[in-house]
C-alpha cells in the first residue's frame, strides 16, 4: 500500500516538472497579476469545469473554455455543473478582501492548490476570465496537461466601449467570415462590432418593405480596378446582401460572445444604392448606378423631399426590429451640399426651417442636423440612441447624438467640450485599412496615403489629457478600430489588416496608461497569433 503511495506521489510530482507551463502574461494584459511561480496547479485531462446548474450563460462560456482547452492542448474537461470539487469553477459574486476590481466585465482568477477559481460579477465578466485562461494555455502542445503557477489575477477594461467596424458595403463578406471576425474580436477583449452595411457602392441590409432596395441596389454593374480616378473597370458585376434572418444570426452569435452589433446605415451620403432604385429621393431625379468606384459622391438623399424621410424611418425601423443594439450608427459623412445648395426642395425646406448661416455653419449643415434630429426622435422612440461621424457637428448636434470621431481626434473633443458622448477612432491611428507596414511593397495593396502600423496604433491615448478635463474625459465612451474595405475584396486580406493591429488597439482599448510597453507588447504577441494560427486566419507576421 506504502508503496502504490509513493508511486503515485511520484508520478505526481514528475507530471508537475514536465508539464508545460501557463504563462498569464497575455493581450491585453490583465490589470493585475500576483504570482508565486514556485508553485502550480496541474491541469489535466479528464477534470471537471464547474458552473452554477441554472446560469446558462455560465454554462455557455464553460462549454468555451473547454473547447479551447482542447484546441490548444488537447485536454479533455468535463462540464460538471454545481460540483465545488472541480478544477475549475465558475462563480458569480466578486467581493472579498483585497479585490479591487469593478464593473460588469470585472473579474478575478485564483490558482491555487484546490485549483481555479473564476469569480466575476456578471456572466460576462466570467467570459473575459475564460478568454485569459485560453490565452495563457501553450498552444500546440502534446501533454494533455499544463501547469498554472499560483496566481491572483485581477481584470477590468479601461473603456467600456471597444470597437471594430467592418465595412461589409464597399466588399460583401459572408455570414461565416463575419462569425469569424467576431470569434477575432472576442479573443480581443471587443465588445462593439460596427457593422457599415450601406454603401454608393451596394446596399446590403434586406428591407422587406422595399424588397427592391437590397435586391437591386445591392448590385453594381463592375468595380474599378486600381486608384479610383483611373477609371479602369473589371465588368464583372458584384453584389450580395443581408436577409433579415442572416442579421439575426449575426446578432446571436455576437451575443453569445458579449458583442453588441451596431448596425449603420449611412445618411444622407454614401447612398447611391438606395438612390439607384429610388431616384426620386436624390436632388437631380438621376438616373444613378450603384457607384462602381470609390471616393465621395456629389449625389446624396434630398434633404428638403418628405419622402426621404417616410424612407429612412421605414429603413431604420426595420433595423430596429432586427438588430437590439442601444446604439445605431446613421453615419452623416462625407455629405457634400452641390446638390442642395441648387436644389428648390432643399432650398424651400431650408426657407420654411428659417435656417440662416449663423456661426459659420451653412444652412445646408444645419438642413442635415435637421434630418439627423428626426431620425434621432425616431431611434428615441424605439429606445435608442444615435452615432454619427464627426460630420453631424457641422450643422449642430442634435440633442443626445454621440460622436465618432474619425478625421483625427479634434472633432471628439469639440463633442466632448459640448458634454456629448464620444468614440475615438481616429484615422491616423485607428484606419486599419491603411497599410501596417512602411515598404508598400511587402504587402497587399490598400489605401496607401499613409502608415497606420502597430507602434502608431499602441501609441494613441484616447482620453487627450492635454485638450479635455477630467469630467470632459468622462465623454469618451472608448475605441475604434476602422476596417474599411474598398481595396479589401477577400477574407484573408481583410484578416491580413486586422491582424496583428487589433492586438495593439486592443491594449489601447483594454489597458491602463501605465500598463502599456510597446517592447513589452511586442514580446508578448508571438503565442497570440499561434491562436491565430490554430484559427486559420491570416496576420501580418512583421509589427512594425
Ligand atoms: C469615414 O471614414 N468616411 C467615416
Ligand atoms: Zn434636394
């Protein structure tokens, strides 16, 4: 009997010294880390992850972690729910001595030797617990075992909102792809997927109302090839959009990973899809094709035309009744005013308004924050709120309206001085589409005005502590990265610009400011993107 013992502990002890270890330091760094790496927990096949029977969401993220578990290692869990016995065990309720993290996404993870224990004060704070322990786990292994050093760690965001637009109008990406640039952003720490569905270039959201919207203005007949103003055409038309249930789908699965999709539809500009086949909402009557290149379009929505109106709220309405998002993107972009500065409808509509030129904003401005103040007591009525590019300043915010702030940071901060809401996301850190790398030639071919690479992107303090006060600073809601897609047709490319610089937005987004090391980043990225090997994407294998 002596014996068995002996061999037992043994071979006990020998698993702990071959077993490769878990190494806690991961992207984005957690908060705090407190470890004793003179001793470990040994995980191991045939152990039991635990969670409260009644909590399906617990129960979900379990189901992940062992999923991952097994992807990376190839450990096989049980899921035992209510078993205080487990090696690991999902518990909700974050209080106790020492604790000092807060909030819904908060969470702790104690490793010691009864095992590991998650505690968080909201399911999705147990999420993000599980997504760390993913992250820490060697991947690739053979053992069906690793090692944790004792640890406590504590984690919490910094920004509540941390976004990633993908913009699925200049290219159409499938439901599949986009599942997997969520599975992406989760294993990131995202929460806010901006989904661009509307575009001159295609409108790409089913509107069963006007079955005629996606199904036709979805197409353009062909699509330049090269810089835009070379006017060299490929002839092949491209099309494709979203049903309804396709975005409820979408929804689900974002959902199940705790990221809320924002969908926007982008008015009054960036619409020759919808003004392709309702010509009588533009200025000039058209005709107008689904444009073919890329760039701004002097052809926008009538803004002084009541039926541009009856058609945004029909549009947004049903985007309402899709998607739950608190938040709905209207864009307001990139709106030029040729055609309503000539146009009898816009100029009535701005004669009956009384619109003057006051402070230097044009009548035409303030006729756009107009249509951005009925579309926003329409969302209001359905219990939401609106986003608009920092265009939707020009003409004066409407009253609830939060800023995303994209042509650099000056226009959040204009936002924020008035007490608005405000996301960063902007472009000269936050434009993924621009290349990551300075020698163009190492890489595909995208919007190449200028460099966004990982450094630059690491370096952007959202709060710009030199501009805004501390209660200014309150405004900003968090972080955006911005993955527009003209010259972006296929998954891989798309992947290709996202990867590794969503890792580096993602310490922006996550990170406190004296977290953050760029080498230390940098050191730390290498078993990041072994997961991203072991999902098959693609990543630019140079951080610059
Ligand atoms: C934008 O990049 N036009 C928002
Ligand atoms: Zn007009």
């Amino acid at each position: 009997m002596k014996k068995i013992f002996l061999i037992i502990l043994l071979w006990a002890g020998m698993s702990q010294v071959s077993a490769q270890k878990a190494d806690y330091h991961i992207v984005p760094l957690p908060t705090s880390i407190e470890q004793d790496t003179t001793k470990s927990f040994v995980l191991q096949t045939g152990m039991a992850i635990s969670y409260e029977a009644d909590n399906k969401e617990a129960q979900s993220t379990a189901e992940f972690l062992c999923q991952w578990v097994k992807e990376a290692t190839d450990i096989s869990l049980q899921l035992t729910p209510d078993n205080k016995r487990a090696a690991i065990r999902f518990v909700l309720g974050l209080q106790g001595k020492g604790i000092t993290v807060k909030g819904q996404e908060a969470y702790t993870i104690e490793i010691g030797k009864t095992g590991i224990l998650v505690r968080a004060n909201e399911p999705e704070g147990l999420f993000r617990a599980a997504q760390t322990i993913r992250k820490s786990l060697p991947v690739g292994i053979k053992e069906q075992k690793v090692a944790f050093p004792f640890v406590r760690i504590q984690d919490a965001p910094r920004f509540a909102y941390r976004g990633v637009l993908l913009d699925c109008a200049r290219h159409f990406f499938t439901v599949d792809v986009i599942k997997q640039f969520l599975d992406v952003m989760a294993l990131h720490g995202c929460n806010q997927f901006h989904w661009h569905l509307t575009e001159d270039q295609g409108w790409r959201f089913e509107v069963k109302a006007l079955p005629d919207l996606a199904v036709k203005g979805s197409v353009r007949e062909k699509t330049v090839i090269g810089p835009s103003n070379m006017r060299i055409y490929d002839n092949v038309p491209y099309g494709g959009y979203y049903t309804q249930d396709d975005c409820r789908e979408i929804v689900r699965y974002a959902a199940e990973r705790y990221i809320n999709v924002i969908p926007e539809i982008d008015m009054p500009g960036h619409m020759m899809g919808a003004l392709h086949v309702f010509p009588n909402l533009g200025c000039t009557g058209g005709p107008y094709p689904v444009a073919p290149h890329w760039g701004v379009m002097r052809d926008v929505l009538c803004g002084g035309n009541p039926e541009t109106l009856d058609f945004l709220k029909t549009a947004f309405g049903e985007l309402c009744d899709v998607f739950p998002s608190e938040f709905i993107h209207i864009g307001g972009d990139e709106c030029p005013k040729d055609r309503w500065k000539k146009c009898p409808k816009c100029q009535a509509k701005i004669k009956e308004l009384g619109l003057k030129e006051v402070n230097g904003r044009s009548p035409e401005d303030q006729l756009q924050t107009y249509l951005n103040h009925e579309i926003e007591q329409f969302l209001a009525s359905r219990g939401r709120s609106l986003i608009g590019w920092d265009e939707i300043l020009a003409g004066g915010l409407t009253e609830n309206a939060i800023v995303m702030s994209w042509r650099g940071t000056k226009g959040g901060i204009e936002a924020a001085k008035q007490k608005h809401r405000v996301i960063m996301s902007p472009n000269v850190y936050a434009y993924i589409d621009h290349p990551q790398l300075k020698d163009y030639s190492k890489q595909p071919r995208t919007t190449d005005s200028y460099q966004v690479s990982c450094s630059k992107i690491y370096s952007f303090e959202p709060l710009i502590p030199d501009a805004l006060t501390e209660e200014e600073q309150d405004c900003i809601l968090g972080v955006q990265a911005n993955l527009w897609t003209e010259h972006i047709a296929f998954p891989e490319h798309a992947f290709y610009q996202l990867l590794p610089r969503l890792a580096a937005m993602s310490e922006v987004q996550w990170c406190q400011p004296q977290q953050k090391d760029f080498e230390d980043f940098k050191a730390r990225l290498p078993r990041l993107e072994k997961i991203y090997d072991k999902l098959g994407v693609q990543y630019c294998r140079q951080v610059e």
